[in-house]
C-alpha cells in the first residue's frame, strides 16, 4: 500500500510504538538503555494521558509506582545504585529525571493497561479505529489514509 508520499510500505516496515503525542512524560519505554537515537515512529492516540503529577519526585515513590513494570524497576535500580556509587548528587538527580516520567505512567491509573490492550490489539493485526501519527505531525488510519482528528 502506498504512504503519505506515494512510496509503498508495508505493515512490517512501520516502527509503530505506543506513545501519547504531546503528553510531556519524556522518552518512550522503548527508549530506556539506547543510546541510538530514535526511530521515526508511529503513535496511536490513547484515550488516558499520563498525569505528571502522579508520582512524587523521590526515590521510594518511583520505585514503589515502577513495580508494576519489573523491567523498568531493574533499570532505575541498576541506574540508582550506579549513580550512588559515585556518590554524585547530579547523577542521582539525573537518575530521579529519567524515570518520573516512567513511574508517572504505571502511577496513572488505567494508563498502562490501555497500552497493553492496544498494543494486543495491534499484535493481533486489528487496527481498526486506531489513529497514526507521522513525523510531521499528521494524523491517518493503518492504511494510510488521512484521519481528520478536529486538531
């Protein structure tokens, strides 16, 4: 099927990823240990957004809002104890920046289980309904039709 610029794609070539366009959380989960910079990407529209204001700004707090995602947990404690070691206070603050973001997302009631269901959904090839996001800011479906959002 053609692109937005008349070229052909595929499903498979769409580095989609979840993210909600200008929720201001900071990087995207996928991001957490690259040091590449990221790829064009593909956004649906979720219905929640994260509330930024969800996790206190503390290393108990984010911990605690981050066991609902174990993955997650490891890399801030791996990322804190390495930072601690150091004792550098600009590290350890450093470290609390890169993961409010992540624990405001699990602290956002019904945030995460709305992207695990869409990106079930997408998994399981339903598309349906879903609005896209290319690097220009323009919304379309997964057939790369323009979507008229009333943004």
């Amino acid at each position: 099927m053609p692109d937005r610029g008349g070229r052909r794609r595929s499903r498979s070539d769409s580095n989609a990823v979840i993210a909600r366009p200008g929720c201001g959380v900071g990087p995207t989960p996928s991001s957490v240990g690259s040091d590449s910079p990221a790829p064009r990407r593909r956004s649906p529209i979720t219905a929640h957004e994260v509330d930024p204001n969800a996790c206190e700004r503390t290393p108990g707090a984010i911990r605690t809002a981050l066991e609902r995602r174990s993955d997650w947990l490891q890399g801030f404690e791996r990322d804190w104890l390495s930072a601690a070691a150091d004792f550098d206070q600009g590290a350890l603050d450093g470290v609390l920046d890169k993961w409010l973001p992540f624990a405001c997302a699990c602290a956002t009631p019904g945030y995460l289980d709305e992207i695990e269901q869409t990106i079930k959904r997408m998994t399981e090839g339903d598309t349906e309904g879903l609005v896209f996001w290319d690097a220009e800011g323009h919304p379309f479906d997964a057939e790369s039709n323009p979507v008229d959002t009333g943004r």
